[in-house]
C-alpha cells in the first residue's frame, strides 16, 4: 500500500509529552533530514484519548497537534498487550500509571494481575504494539502499525528504556528493552517496525515544498 500524501515539509510535530518518544521519534527522522519538534515545547495540549484502538487513539493525538500548530504531526499510541490478562493494559498502558504517571506503580499492576488470575509473572507472553499516525493541518491523515512480541521478567531490569520497558524481553533477546542501548532498542522496537512501514509505503517523499 502506497501513502495517499507523502511527507514533503521539512519540520513536523512530534505529539507527545513523553520525552523518551520524542527522543525515538528524533532518533528515526534525522536520516531522513526531517526536524521534529516537540509537542511539549510548542505548549500544545495533549487531547484525551477517547478512541478504542491504538490507531483511533494516534490519529485523535495527530489531528490535535496538526490543528495547533499548523505543521504536519506524528503521533504514536502504542502500549503493552498481555494475553493473560486479555490485552491488558492495552490502550490503557498510561493510565494504569496514574495521573503521575508512575510506572513502577503500573508495572507492579501487570505483575499483581498476573497473579491473581494464578498465572507465573516470569516468562508471560507480551507484546509491544504501536500505531503511528501522521497528519496534516487539513484534517488528512495517514496511519501504520507494528508490533514486537516477546516475553515479561521480574523484578524489572535496565533503566535505559521507559514505561513498561524493563519488564520486556522481545523475542531472541536475553535482555530488556530497560537495559538495552537506545539505538539498539530502535532498531526493533514496535515504533521503529511502524516506522519501518511508513518509510516502505513512501511516506517520505521529496523535501522540496510544503506538505
């Protein structure tokens, strides 16, 4: 599947507050010679998350950032899916942080789940999902998905990740997203993979012009 409207401008909006996902999204658009500013930076709002999929969520994000700021915007929803615990946390991986957005708090929710519903923490089945959306102030909007599957360890390890990170061991890995370089980590990562997609689709296309 090809792009309905490739990227052309040179900036765009990263919508997010999560400096970690500003930092990949830098990482992964620096050889493509394309700015990305910061949502934060720019003092745009961050929409509530009303959507039920990653995509419905990335696009709400994307649309809000496009319409703020007059550039195109790139937005990820993307969590942690459990299948024990049926696709929890899900959409829902920021909340289960709470308003302070304490994820050693949400990590201890996944394992506490876990074992009430009698299943062994260590070694559970998870994945890492993303949906990343990029939009234009005029409302168009183009979206792509990947996922990395791989497995759950406690205690959690690494500090070099964020959010559910050092829980997460991707499959043919002995180690976690936590303890991981940054470039190793996206070089996999399920944002990378969407990314990946995007890149394939013809997302970036000449930098002459506007979008």
């Amino acid at each position: 599947m090809r792009v309905a409207r490739p990227l052309t401008a040179e900036r765009l909006v990263i919508a997010s507050h999560n400096a970690g996902k500003v930092a990949e999204f830098r990482a992964l658009l620096e050889p493509l010679g394309i700015e990305a500013l910061s949502g934060a930076a720019l003092g745009l709002d961050e929409p509530e998350e009303t959507g039920g999929s990653f995509r419905a969520n990335a696009e709400i994000k994307a649309r809000a950032a496009a319409a703020g700021s007059a550039f195109p915007a790139l937005a990820d929803d993307s969590g942690l899916v459990v299948p024990a615990l049926e696709g929890a946390p899900g959409i829902r991986s920021a909340r289960w942080a709470g308003p302070e957005k304490d994820f050693r708090r949400a990590i201890k929710r996944v394992e506490d789940a876990l074992r009430e519903r009698g299943c062994a923490p260590e070694g559970a089945p998870a994945s890492f999902v993303a949906a990343l959306s990029l939009c234009w102030p005029d409302g168009h909007c183009e979206s792509f998905e990947g996922r990395v599957d791989g497995r759950l360890t406690f205690p959690p390890r690494g500090e070099k990740g964020f959010g559910y990170d050092p829980i997460f061991i991707p499959e043919g890995s002995t180690i976690t997203f936590g303890e991981m370089s940054p470039e190793n980590k996206h070089a996999i990562s399920h944002r990378a993979r969407a990314f990946e997609r995007m890149i394939a689709a013809g997302f970036a296309g000449s930098k002459a012009g506007g979008p």
